[in-house]
C-alpha cells in the first residue's frame, strides 16, 4: 500500500491510496496524529476542519499494512464569516448581497466561511486569490425565480475596433446569453472551493426543466462555471439539482476536482455532471456522478468558437470516480469542434448508464475537431447496456437529420469534416451486458483511425433481461440486442486478450473493410 496528498488547502487535504482497486478498496483507518479521524473504503478521501499553516502526519492503517505521509496546510491571511455581513441561513431571507459582500471585502489568501444553515441566493462571483469554504451542513440554496439571475453575454466585442471578443454566456458550444450560474468563476486566479457543504441550484422546484428548449430571456444556467480560469481546486462539496450541465469549466487551466458529489435526478435534462469544455491539465478524482444525462462530457466548442477561438481539450485525467444513472459514463462530445487530445480514464467505475465510454461526433464539426489518445484503462463496467460506442453521425443540432449528417455514402473531406484517432481500453471488466460491447460507425470519407482492446472481458446478462436498443443515435440503425463488436469505417482493429460469455452471435460483425488483429479471443470459452 502507498499513500499521496494530492491537495492541502488552508483548512483540508485530499488523500489518494495509491493501487489497482476501482474508487473503493479494503477499509481502512485514518489518522491525524494519535486519533483516528476518518474509516472508509474509499480510495480517495478528504481531511476537513485543519488549522492554516500547520504540518499534519496522516497515518493510514488497512489489514496488516501502515502508511504515513506528512503536509503543511496553506497560510490565510484572514476568516471572513458570512454572517458578520448580514447573512442569516435561513432559507428565507436572499443571502446574496450579504454573501457578496463578504467575497470583495476578502483580501488575497484570505477564506469567507459559509458555516451550517440554508443560504437562499441568486448568483454569487467569486474571485482570485481567495478561498470559499461551505461548512458541514451548510447550503448554497438557489432561487427559483429566473429574473433575480444575471445574464452573462454571449459575446463582448472590444468597442473600439470591434476586433477582440470574448465568450461570457455559453450555451451548447455557442457563444450565447444565458444566466450566469449559481457560482460563477471569471478570470479567477489561485480560487479554492472547499467544505462538506452543499450547491443546491434547486431546479426540482423551479421552471428551469420546463420547455427547456425554449430561450426565456437568456439560456438555462450552470450550477459552478469556470470561465477562463486558471490554478482552481474545487474539494469535497456536493453539487445538486443543476438548471442544465452541472460543473462547467470553460477555457480554463490548471483544475482540479477532489471528492465531489454531483446529483442530479435521472430524468432531468441536459443536467451532465461534468463538462470541461476547451480545458487544459484537469483531474477529475474520487467523485461520484449520478445524473439525468452524461455523467462526464468533455467538450470544445462548436465550429465558431473552434474557428474564432480554437482550444482544444487536453490533458485531462478522471480517476477513482464512481459514475452511474446517466446517459454515458465518459463521453467524448458532441459539441467537440475544437477537438480532444490525451485523455486517460482509469481505476473507474461504470454502474447502471446506458453507455460507458461515448464517443460521438458528426460533419459540421471541422477539420480541427480531432479526437484522439483516448485511454479508459482498469474500468468496471456493471450494467451498462452499451459498453463503447462510437458514433460520426451523432444527430445533434437543428440539422442533424439532414443528409449532410446521416449520409452514409462519401461525402467530400472539407474544413467540416472531423476526425477520430486513436481509442484503446485496456484491463476493462464488463458485467451485465445487453445491448452491444463495442458499436462503432465511422465516416467514409474519415474512417476511425484505430480501436484497441487489451484484457477485456464481457459477461452478457440473463437473456430475459436484456431489452433491444439503438447503441448509436444516427438515422436507420436498427435496435439491436446481444451484440458483440459492430464496426463500420474503421481503419483498424487491435485485440489482444478478448474474453465473451453469455452470448452465442458472430463475432466481430463488420460492415466495412477493417484492417484486423485479433489474438486470443474466446467465446463461451472456446476460441474463434
């Protein structure tokens, strides 16, 4: 065994066992000196209520093994309580302007602490150089009425020479007015969020699900947006209840996302966890998702902002997270323009979504929408329906059943034409299959480049409970059920080490001349 600190704030520190286990592993004890302050199963745990500048010795003790690791805790310069402000908690009184207040009176290094109580309020800024600590028990509380929110828009033009913009509002990949979030982040530097509190957007009591299509002054808000922010921790609160996607990093750097819990109900719309969007160097650790649609969607713009504004996402590290209840566990898109590069996905969990690893794309999206080294390593999948899926005629946007989209003849290789790369899962456990392993359909014109599976296994539920579905959301493709691999545009496929039972189908089906490697595959045991 083998511990890290990954983060020591000015009052708490997330700690990561370090081993091959998914999100959860043998119990065991923590402790801060002599005391044993936490017991868990967890691999990732957070440390709260420590004392700025001060060195800590951590012991971790599991079965017959011990562990320690040492810490110093940040410096702060002062603790601004909410309350000395006018703020009252009680879920009655706004609390904006009071919370607000306490947020510019803090200078740099300086903390302003939410302590227990329901803290009724419209959107609140924070800054750079400052820490926001919601304690135990403690409740950001949204307000349902859509007018007491700002709007952020869309796109400033500089007014001098109409030359220089920049993105406020962003909605879908676009560039449009939409309500700032519950907390919003802009060019904030050196920004920590802490505490075993809760974000509530409380959408389940409000309109924001209602004709959520429908534009109503401004576009529905995030819950926590980041927009063009740099060396931000966001550590251990639970976000809750989101208008639309939930934790929206955007054009930002340097991030890092410890312990949270995301909750959305499963049949609320568009709530994604987790969406960083034209990001660079973010982790993703120890969290639990569980939402009404994707739990993780990393994204980068549509073809405007890819084109004015080009960013891809990269660099991006999800770890030790527990993700179940959604639409896909990790997708890739589909507002991708901008592309993605150097993805690594490991020591996760996969419970009960409908598909595992998502990747979906269609023409339109650009030249630059580049989609590759994407690496989903040491998953357990359980009850995921659609393990992989990898989809280029993705049918978003108001044009997304045109012929454009959904041809699946050749089309001409353009500046909207996207491209997929290189996608390898390795050491990946799938329990409870139904409807497909991998289903992947690429472009004629811009073939998938390459799928590798390495030590993957695939166990296939009882056939009564298996149900058909559409693996890929495309025009004329058929429900399917007990399928295996189903591949068409793709240049190549490697498997090394591929074990199926449960089903007794073809393997692979390919409907497209593919380059294959297959070794050491077997099917109810016997190899084929």
């Amino acid at each position: 065994m083998s511990i890290r600190v990954i983060a020591a704030t000015v009052r708490s520190a997330t700690i990561e066992r370090v081993n091959q286990d998914r999100y959860e592993s043998v119990p065991c004890k923590v402790y801060l000196g002599n005391d044993v302050v936490l017991e868990t199963s967890l691999n990732v745990f957070s440390l709260y209520g420590l004392t700025p500048d001060t060195e800590y010795e951590v012991r971790v003790e599991e079965k017959d093994a011990s562990e320690t690791v040492t810490f110093r805790t940040l410096k702060e310069t002062i603790l601004l309580n909410v309350r000395s402000f006018g703020a009252i908690g009680d879920g009655v009184k706004d609390d904006t302007a009071a919370i607000h207040a306490a947020i510019a009176c803090c200078p740099k290094g300086g903390t302003v602490f939410v302590p227990k109580g329901t803290y009724l309020s419209s959107s609140i800024f924070l800054k750079s150089d400052m820490t926001f600590w919601l304690d135990k028990d403690a409740m950001l509380l949204g307000q349902t009425d859509r007018t007491l929110y700002p709007v952020l828009p869309g796109m400033v033009r500089n007014q001098y020479d109409n030359q220089m913009e920049m993105s406020f509002g962003s909605w879908e990949g676009n560039p449009l007015d939409c309500f700032a979030a519950l907390v919003t982040a802009i060019e904030a530097e050196n920004l920590t969020i802490i505490g075993e509190g809760t974000v509530n957007g409380n959408a389940d009591q409000a309109d924001w699900w209602i004709d959520r299509k429908i534009k109503r002054i401004a576009w529905r808000p995030r819950l926590l947006f980041l927009n063009h922010c740099r060396n931000v921790t966001v550590q251990g609160i639970t976000v809750k209840n989101s208008p639309s996607w939930t934790v929206h990093p955007y054009y930002s750097d340097d991030l890092r996302f410890l312990n949270l819990t995301i909750q959305n109900p499963y049949d609320s719309p568009n709530t994604d966890g987790f969406d960083p969007e034209s990001c660079t160097n973010v982790l993703l650790l120890g969290t639990k998702i569980s939402v009404g649609d994707d739990c993780i969607a990393i994204k980068s713009g549509k073809l405007y902002m890819a084109t004015a504004h080009h960013r891809e996402s990269q660099g991006i590290e999800i770890r030790n997270c527990l993700l179940e209840k959604g639409h896909g566990s990790v997708t890739i898109g589909s507002e991708i323009a901008g592309g993605v590069r150097d993805v690594h996905v490991t020591n996760c969990q996969f419970i009960g979504t409908d598909r595992g690893v998502r990747i979906k794309t269609r023409r339109g999206r650009g030249e630059r929408s580049v989609l590759t080294d994407l690496c989903f390593e040491n998953i357990l999948m359980k009850n995921v329906r659609m393990a992989i899926t990898v989809n280029m005629h993705y049918f978003c946007d108001p044009d997304g059943h045109s012929s454009y989209v959904q041809n699946q003849a050749m089309a001409p290789r353009d500046y909207r034409t996207p491209t997929v790369g290189r996608i390898t899962l390795k050491d990946v456990e799938c329990r409870d299959c139904s409807v497909s392993l991998v289903c992947a359909c690429g472009l004629p014109e811009s073939k998938i480049e390459k799928i590798t599976l390495e030590n993957v296994k695939a166990d296939y539920c009882d056939e009564k409970d298996r149900e058909p579905a559409v693996p890929i959301m495309m025009d004329g493709f058929d429900p399917v059920v007990s399928e295996t691999l189903w591949l068409k545009n793709v240049d190549e496929l490697a498997v090394n080490n591929l074990e199926i039972t449960g089903v007794n189908v073809q393997v692979p089906h390919f409907h497209s001349e593919i380059h294959a490697e297959m070794n050491n595959v077997t099917l109810n045991g016997q190899k084929i």
